[in-house]
C-alpha cells in the first residue's frame, strides 16, 4: 500500500484519484479488519543542492479490530446474534495483548473456574451511574425478557491487568429479531453476557456464540490466553448458563483453529457446521435435551470449553459434565 502513496505529492493528496475496492461485509461471519495509517511528514533531513526538506509516507499508526454481520435465528449469530457497542472509552485495555493468544501466557496462580464464577458477580463497573456490578447486569438481561423482546448483549472490558473492575459497552438487537452486530473497537474482553428472549430461540448458547469467542481468543483480545475469560447466557426458557474455556487454554486452540471452524467465514462451510450442532442442539429440544447434546458435542468437536449452569440467582454455580456412561448430564457443584 505504501508503494501507491509514494509518488502523492502533499499538493496532489487532495486530488488522489487512487481507488480500492471495498471487502467490508462480502463474507458472512466475523471479519478482522486491519488498518494502517500513513501521514505525509518531513523527516528533517535536507537533500540536494538547495538543501530542500525530505517528505516521506510514513506510518503513524496501525490497529485491528473485528467487524460482524452474522445472521441469527436458529442456532445463528451471537446467542443467536453478535454485539458489541463499538464505542471507545477511556482507562480501558486496548487489544491485541502481548501474546497473539492474549495476555502473554496464562498465570499458574489463576482462580479455579468455579471461584472466578463466584467473585465475578460483585466485581464493580466503573463507567456507570449509579453502580452497577456484573450481577446487576445478569438480572438486567433476565428480567427484561418478557417485556423487551430484542436480543441484548453486555461487554465488558477490564480497565487493569488484575480484571477486578469492569467498563461496559451494550447494544440493543432490532426488535424482535435475532442477533446483535458488533464492532470490538480493538477492545480487550473479559466478558461476554447476553440474552435468547424468546421461547423461538436456543436454550443454551448457539454455535456462533462458540466461535465468536474463539475469534476473540485467537485474536489475542483476552487476557490469560481466555483463562479468566467468561461468556454468559439467560434465556427465555429459563436456563443461566457460563462458558469457560477449559484449562489450559491451548487445548483448544489447535481444534479450534485446524478442524472444527476452519472455512467458518464461508456460508456453505457455516451451514455445514451448523447443521452438524443442530443434530445435537436445536430449538424444538427441551433444556435437559440440549444440555446432553451439548456436552456430548464439545466432547466429540475437542473444543476445550466447559459448561456452568446457575440457579436462579446466580448465587449458586455447577459445572456440567457427562457420566461415565456419557448419556445423562452429571452436575458438579461448585464450592
């Protein structure tokens, strides 16, 4: 890209007639999009006989960021829909992070799954008045349900390494459809909450909601390569859930990156891949049915995620696993 802009004068800049076709949005699905930034400066080097100022195209700045269309309905888009606020706001941690898994390597020190669970729900927001903790915004999606028939999301940013305090950015879907775009805005994430508000959607989290967090994982916009990371679910059905990745996070990643989702940025390859979690998970499904299904599908895809489910006031969390039979949910509570 540099090479077009070397022969553009600063009196030609604004008469550039260069043009680029625009990809944005011609694949369906997560798209990151990079972008460079070049200004025209005089490197205060002199040349020639005249001794005459050095201009160069220089680049002042480069960052990335995700971008999402994905569709819902189904077992499609992010809870069956994508969001995020796209909104930047400051004292926050901007992406990606040192390791291009996030966060530089994960801590042999980090709470256990279970204790993460529990301390999150009194962890404060910062960029809200009056306070709000992440609880308040788990009984936020759950009691807006019945009366606010959109698909709504929360993300949640850390605003320091130690991930005790949160910022937020929220959006609304459309009315009564089924998914929520997003744009990350090159934010670090540490937590994903969000809604299935009618009985026509998923009781338990969508495909896409998997990927979704792969695509933030793999990016590197998690600290502790996705060890304290947590994506939460209420719906409509009744059912509060959590996903955490499964420790060590790189378990996963392999499965992730080389099997399962590869291709996911093409509608056939989606399709097929949505077809095979619907054999197991689908919208005529009671909750226990999905649950099953569930389980036995991150089991047989090598996913390395875990599945939490809490009661009613989210005072109370159990780890989901399988029997050794592997044909009925066995519930583990946490401590």
């Amino acid at each position: 890209m540099k090479s077009e802009f070397i022969g553009i004068t600063a009196a030609e800049l604004a008469q550039s007639n260069i043009e680029y076709t625009n990809l944005l949005g011609k694949f369906r699905g997560p798209e990151l999009i990079c972008i460079d930034e070049y200004s025209y400066l005089n490197t205060n080097d002199l040349v020639g006989a005249g001794n005459q100022s050095f201009f160069e195209w220089v680049i002042t700045g480069s960052y990335c960021f995700w971008s999402s269309s994905d569709g819902g309905g189904g077992s499609d888009g992010f809870g069956n829909g994508s969001s995020s606020g796209g909104s930047s706001i400051g004292g926050i941690l901007t992406g990606p992070v040192d390791s291009p898994h996030g966060g530089g390597g994960a801590s042999a020190n980090l709470p256990s799954p279970c204790q993460q669970l529990n301390d999150n729900n009194s962890k404060p927001i910062a960029n809200t008045n009056p306070p709000k903790t992440v609880l308040s915004n788990l009984n936020d999606l759950t009691s807006q349900m019945a009366t606010n028939p959109t698909e709504r999301m929360y993300v949640l940013s850390p605003d320091t390494v130690a991930e005790n305090q949160f910022v937020e950015n929220y959006v609304p879907g459309p009315l009564n459809g089924g998914d929520v775009e997003f744009d990350l805005s090159n934010l670090v994430v540490s937590i994903l909450m969000h809604c299935h508000y009618d009985l026509s959607l998923l009781s338990i989290f969508s495909l896409s909601d998997i990927y979704e967090m792969y695509a933030i994982q793999s990016a590197g916009y998690m600290l502790n390569e996705g060890q304290t990371f947590t994506s939460y679910l209420v719906t409509a059905q009744g059912t509060k859930y959590a996903i955490k990745f499964a420790p060590p996070a790189r378990d996963f990643q392999t499965p992730f990156n080389e099997n399962f989702f590869i291709g996911w940025e093409f509608s056939n390859v989606r399709d097929a891949r949505e077809d095979k979690y619907e054999e197991s998970v689908k919208q005529t499904n009671t909750p226990a049915q999905n649950e099953l299904g569930f389980l036995k599908f991150i089991k047989d895809q090598n996913l390395g995620i875990e599945l939490y489910k809490a009661d009613d006031s989210f005072s109370q969390w159990s780890k989901l696993t399988l029997n050794s039979g592997g044909r009925a949910v066995l519930p583990v509570p946490c401590p």
